[in-house]
C-alpha cells in the first residue's frame, strides 16, 4: 500500500503539491478563527461564541508569532506547479499577513479606540451577530457578558502600554469614546441592546428555561458587564485622557508620518505615498465640481455650488420629517434596484437583508454602515441608517447611499463572495477597506441603468456623493500627514462638502487612512472598466466584467488590476 502511494506521488507531483497548500491554506484559516472567535462569529462560526479574543500581552504576541512564522512558511513554499487560483492564494495571503504584521500595533493601540469600531462597540456588535434560537445559543451571549470583565482588563492593559509607548488617540475621538460609554451606562438589563434576544426567545424553548435565561442573563449584566463598563469609563476619562497625543494628527506621535504611510499602505493597497493622494483628491474635487454644476444649471437654478446647497435647505420636499419616513424610503429604493440587477449583472447571490436605524447610543457619531448577512444566512444583513436628526437629512443623497451600503454595494458584494464555490475560506473571508468601499463607490455610478437616478437631483446626489469621497483623499491626507488642525479640515468641508456631517472629520481623526480607500478602490475599477471598453470595443459586455471583478472574491487593488488585465486579454 505505503509503494502505492508513493508512485502516485511520483505520477502526480502536482496533486500532492495542491493538496498540501489546500492544507496550509485550511489549517492556516481555523488558526485564524480560533484566535479570533469574534471573526468567527461574523463569518458564521458559533463554536467559539462563548469567549471574547485574548487581547493579553502572551495572547496578541502569540498572534503576531503566528502571523510571522505562516508567513515565512508561506515565502518558502514553491508554487510553480499550482494552479492559477492556488497561486493567486498564495499571493493573497503573502500580502495579507505581511500587511497586518506592519500594522499591528497601530491598530492594536491606536484604531481600537474609536467612536465608530472601537473595543467598547465591539461588544455590541458582536452580540448582535450572535444566533439566539437554541438554549446553547442564550448560554453563549450569557458566556460573553460574564467574559466581559477580562475583555476589558486586558484592553486595559493594552491602553496602559500604548501610553508608555506614547501611541495614543487625540482628545477629539477620546470625548467622543467617553460619551458613547456614559449612554450605554445609562441602560439598565430592561433597555440595553445587549439582552435584546432574551425579550424575544422562541416560544419552543420552554417557559422554565427562558425565566432561568433571563435570570443569568440579568446577572450578567448587573453584575459583569455594567461594572466593568465603570471601570473602561473612569479609565477613559481619567488616566487615557491624562495621556491623549498633542493634536488630531498622527504625526504628532513619535515616527507618526511613518506610521501613517503603513496605515495608507494598508488601507488603500496601493504603493501611493500620502503627498500623492492628496494631489489626486484636489483633482477629484476640482473635475466632479464641474460636473455638479452642469447639472445644477439644469435644474434651472442660477448660481454657485455653494447658493444650490443654500437652495435645496429650502426645499420642504427634499427633506424628511420623521425616523420611520427615512427608513421607508431607503427600503423602497433598494425594491426599485432589485429587479433591475440582472441588467448588470450575471451572477446575483442570494439578498437577504433590511434597512434598521443605528442604535441612539451610537447614531450622533456613527456613519451608515452595512452587515452582510451570516454565509450560512441564519442571521441577516443589515443596511443600518443613520436616523439622527432627521429633519436636517436630505432625499436627494439616499439614491446613492442605497446603491452604496446594499446593492449592488456592499451587501451584494460580500455576500456574493462568501458564496463563491471555488474559493478556500481564507480567501472568501478575507477583506480590505480599498477593494470593498472602492466596489460600493463605484456601485453607485450604476444607478442609472437600475431605475434610479431620474432627476437632476437625484443625480447632483450622487456627484455630491462621489464628491464627498474625493474630500476625503485631501482632508485625511491633510490632517495627518501635513498636520492640519481639525478646524482646518471642518473649512475644507465647509467649502467642498457642506452637505456632510462634521463627524465626518472626527472619524478620520480617529482612523487614519481608512478614508482613502473609498475614492483609490473607486478609481482603479474605473480605470480597468475604461480600459476593458477601449481594448474591446463591442465584445464588451458590462456583466462579464463585473463578474471578473467580483469572483475572485475581495482582492487587494495591485492583484485586482491583474484580474482586470486577464480578463481583458482572455475576451480579446
């Protein structure tokens, strides 16, 4: 038997080689989710719900050694006989780790603490992930709110560290932390959203065990969770803010332009240096402008960019008035696009998702956002609104957001990737800021051709949209690597994007990088699609393209674009 086997390995060289990167590949990615279980619960895996990632000193070394060890492993496996997707795996991955290795204590010290992702949010947003049909289920949100006091004692420690090592938030995204704490204080076990699942558990369950549920549940809360909760809050508002860096930017911490090169580095995926970025975006800004004010003139208003947005202000009809009329009219835009898919694209997933508000102890500093439903679809995705002050919100942007966050943006796109059939997990999971808001900018250019975008102002939102991205490229670059104040970047918006929040501005400060993924990701699938429609001429086909785009699943930008040029060359 055992001489058997070794002919066939002499036969087939290749098939062992395969088969022992598809290993590397699989066992690579469970590691991932074993140190990982709040990952794992996003993606759909529930045999780690029951304990929060070790975000002690042994534990995060013991990522970082894992990290570095798979990815030496990997540079020295020989890859000439795999097959094209293997190899471009192995370049995936190659990428990936050493890209989270240069970040890493930049995102373990610095972007954790945050108003729209941060630790403490985390928590919300992973117990909102969580099923909740069977008893096991209940027992493991209880098993989390218990684990809380470590979470926090060991994120603490983490903090400590950061101070000594002076890597640290500004004072801005610190108050805006703190107060987002102090309202979730505020909520006792009958309010807070962490027990939303225990007011509604299955009537199958039976009466004796949902009363002992919601008993632990309780306990849990009262006794693990509010104070630990305490001790984060008199932390932040004591000892971290003592040591808050000394201005908004990045670059006012020891080596900060540098660090900020990593984090553009990663969060673009590109090899663009800051002062480059920044260029691009003040073109951006300058060419959408002039499209924004052909539009406008057909509207058949006389004036500036800056007296239309004074104008729309005016405009009772292009405002909401309540919470539930916003939500109503982003679910009724997102029915209007639905059936106008098969129009671009060839392969549609499964669209299993609804339109909630962003809860009111995170909606004044939280942006919309979207969750694309569990792989398995036993939990949904969420396009999650922001509904704060509604009357000041505005109709004519909403075309563009939806076609952003849902379909074909982001909940298209990620679900459509978790259910590609010939991609190993490490693949269908993987992610990145560039590829992903890139496709969701672009998705918005689709509007027209998926019954939207009918009027001018539907159509001025969506350049004021694109416009806002490109903003985005100069302020980011502006705060952090030339060492903007905040209130020179709220002038910048004022000027080019007086129709977005000034959170806005608090959200760069508090991820450096992250917003320059939108426009980058948008402008190299513009740039391929434009090529593809030169190069091909009437053999282009829109729907084939998008495919190419999107079935190797999320791809860094410089892997992406030789997608793109393979994909040109086969229809040649």
């Amino acid at each position: 038997m055992l001489r058997k086997l070794a002919l066939l390995l002499c036969l087939f060289p290749q098939l062992a080689r395969t088969q022992s990167i598809d290993t590397f590949f699989k066992d690579t990615f469970e590691e991932m989710l074993r140190m990982n279980p709040e990952f794992a619960t996003t993606i759909g895996r529930h045999e780690y719900d029951d304990h929060w990632t070790d975000w002690s000193k042994p534990g995060r070394d013991q990522r970082r050694q894992f990290f570095e060890t798979r990815l030496a492993a990997l540079k020295r496996f020989p890859t000439a006989d795999l097959s094209p997707s293997n190899r471009q795996t192995v370049r995936l991955v190659l990428y990936d780790f050493q890209s989270r290795l240069d970040a890493m204590d930049l995102e373990e010290y610095i972007v954790r603490v945050g108003q729209l992702y941060g630790f403490h949010n985390r928590v919300y947003m992973i117990v909102d992930r969580m099923p909740a049909r069977t008893v096991h289920d209940y027992e493991n949100i209880i098993a989390r709110l218990r684990a809380v006091p470590t979470y926090i004692d060991q994120s603490l420690e983490m903090l400590n560290e950061a101070i000594e090592r002076k890597m640290m938030q500004s004072q801005t995204v610190t108050l805006k932390v703190t107060q987002q704490i102090g309202a979730q204080l505020k909520q006792d076990s009958e309010h807070s959203a962490l027990l939303d699942a225990f007011r509604k558990i299955p009537a199958n369950i039976p009466q004796p065990e949902q009363q002992r549920l919601r008993a632990a549940a309780k306990d849990a809360y009262d006794k693990q969770f509010l104070p630990s909760w305490r001790k984060l809050q008199q932390f932040m508002t004591g000892t971290y803010m003592q040591h808050v860096r000394p201005a908004d930017s990045l670059s006012s911490i020891p080596g900060g332009k540098e660090a900020y090169a990593i984090m553009v580095r990663r969060l673009t995926t590109t090899g663009l240096s800051p002062q480059e970025i920044h260029q691009i975006g003040e073109k951006e800004v300058s060419r959408i402008e002039g499209e924004m004010q052909s539009v406008v003139a057909q509207t058949g208003f006389k004036g500036t960019l800056a007296e239309f947005q004074d104008h729309l202000k005016t405009l009772p009809e292009q405002h909401f008035k309540t919470k539930d009329e916003m939500l109503a009219y982003c679910r009724n835009i997102a029915k209007v696009i639905e059936p106008e898919l098969p129009n671009q694209f060839r392969h549609i997933p499964m669209l299993l998702y609804g339109v909630r508000p962003i809860p009111a102890d995170r909606e004044a500093a939280t942006a919309t956002n979207a969750q694309a439903p569990s792989p398995d679809f036993s939990a949904p995705g969420w396009f999650n609104l922001n509904t704060y002050e509604p009357e000041k919100q505005v109709k004519f942007d909403k075309e563009s957001l939806v076609l952003h966050e849902a379909v074909p943006g982001h909940v298209f796109q990620i679900t459509l990737a978790h259910t590609q059939q010939g991609l190993p997990d490490i693949r269908k999971f993987y992610g990145n800021s560039a590829f992903a808001e890139g496709w969701a900018l672009y998705a918005e250019s689709l509007g027209s051709h998926l019954g939207l975008y009918r009027d001018p102002f539907s159509r001025y939102g969506q350049l004021s949209s694109e416009r806002f991205r490109a903003v985005r490229l100069v302020v980011d670059t502006g705060i952090h690597n030339d060492g903007w104040t905040r209130e020179q970047a709220v002038d910048y918006f004022h000027k080019h994007a007086p129709e977005e929040s000034l959170a806005e501005v608090d959200r760069y400060i508090s991820w450096p990088g992250q917003a320059l993924s939108y426009k980058m990701g948008q402008l190299t699938i513009r740039e391929m699609r434009t090529k593809a429609e030169q190069q091909l001429g009437p053999k282009f086909d829109v729907r084939e393209f998008h495919d190419a785009i999107l079935r190797e699943g999320t791809l860094p930008l410089e892997l992406l674009k030789d997608v793109a040029n393979q994909y040109i060359s086969s229809v040649r």
